[in-house]
C-alpha cells in the first residue's frame, strides 16, 4: 500500500479546518466550541507534519512544533474545561449566551 502524498494531507487538514471552523462559528455549546478550536488546532499539526515530511525530510522542526503544538492545545482544554464547569455551577447551563452573564 502506497503512503498518501502531500496534496491528500493539505486535503485532509484543510477539511479539518473548515469543519472546525464552521463549527465554531455556528455553535452555541462552549463544549462544541472546544472541540471545533481542537479541530482546527490538528489540522494546523498535521500541515506542519506533511510539509516536514516533504519538503524538509532531513529535519524535525515540523514535529517539534507539532509537539509544541499538541501541549499548548492540552493546556488549553485544561482551562477551558475549568472555565466551563464555572459557568455551569454558576449558570446550570453552558451556553454561550450565559458566559455574557460573566462579563458584568
């Protein structure tokens, strides 16, 4: 079996993108909206790792910011996560809607 080349990759992350992106645009679940950022955030790692792999074979920097990439994501669902479970011990909802309610 072959291994998929640099424009099925680009594919691949940019439908990742789009999706997360039309997900976060048309969600109101702050879960959701995680999730589609998580979606965007692989599809940049997996740009990072084709273009590597391709263009620069005989160097790692593609994987060591994909590796950055992949602690800051986890650190920000960390916080995120928090925040969330604020706002539904405040609010019993986790709405975008009621996260208005935290700015005043």
């Amino acid at each position: 079996m072959t291994e998929p080349g640099l424009p099925h990759l680009l594919f691949i992350g940019a439908a990742l993108f789009f999706i997360g992106v039309f997900g976060f645009l048309t969600r109101r679940n702050l879960i959701t909206m995680l999730m589609s950022v998580e979606l965007v955030l692989n599809s940049v790692c997996i740009n990072f790792v084709a273009f590597n792999r391709y263009l620069w074979q005989e160097r790692l920097d593609g994987v060591f910011i994909t590796i950055f990439i992949i602690a800051i994501a986890a650190a920000e669902a960390a916080v995120a996560i928090a925040i969330i479970i604020h706002l539904y011990r405040s609010h019993r909802t986790i709405d975008v809607g009621a996260a208005e309610d935290m700015k005043h």
